[in-house]
C-alpha cells in the first residue's frame, strides 16, 4: 500500500531534492493588496505566514477592488500608497 503510494516513503532516494514553500512578508508586515500603475495588473501578496488565515478576506478585497466594488474595509495601510515610491510618478515601472 504505502510503497506503491509513495514509493520513497520508508527506504532511501537517492534522488532527494530541497524546497522550501516561501512566504513573502513586507518591509513593515501588512500585505500589499490593490491596484498598481499598470491598469491591468494587481497585487496580492506579502502575507507572510497568515496567507492561508487571510486568504478568504484578502481575496474578496481584490475581487471588489477590481470590479469597481467600495471594499467593505479601509485600504489604509495595505495599499501600496504607504510605500512612497509608489507615490512618485517619475517612478520607472517598466
């Protein structure tokens, strides 16, 4: 059962790899969620280790931002607007 499930299970590979599953933070630990200078691109990211906590809400967030919906919570503090490079129109994003 277990060996033809999972044939590496319970002897030796010598075939074994390293991965690691990444969670991106932000500099200051909220995630980045919104619109950003490119009209067909938006962010959902940063949320570290509480993406799966957050994901529900977040995602919800990102569905109102993009069809035109007022998000039901501030965007205070999880836009990219707290970042002030986002901010600068010189800001080269190409």
């Amino acid at each position: 059962g277990l060996n033809r499930l999972f044939p590496y299970a319970t002897g030796e590979c010598d075939d074994m790899k390293f991965w690691a599953g990444l969670r991106p933070n932000t500099p200051d630990g909220p995630p980045i969620i919104g619109a950003t200078p490119y009209s067909n691109l938006y962010l959902n990211t940063g949320h570290g280790t509480l993406g799966w906590t957050m994901s529900l809400g977040s995602g919800k967030l990102l569905a109102n931002i993009i069809s035109g919906i007022e998000p039901e919570i501030s965007m205070e503090g999880i836009d990219m607007s707290r970042f002030n490079y986002a901010n600068k129109t010189q800001l080269n994003y190409g």
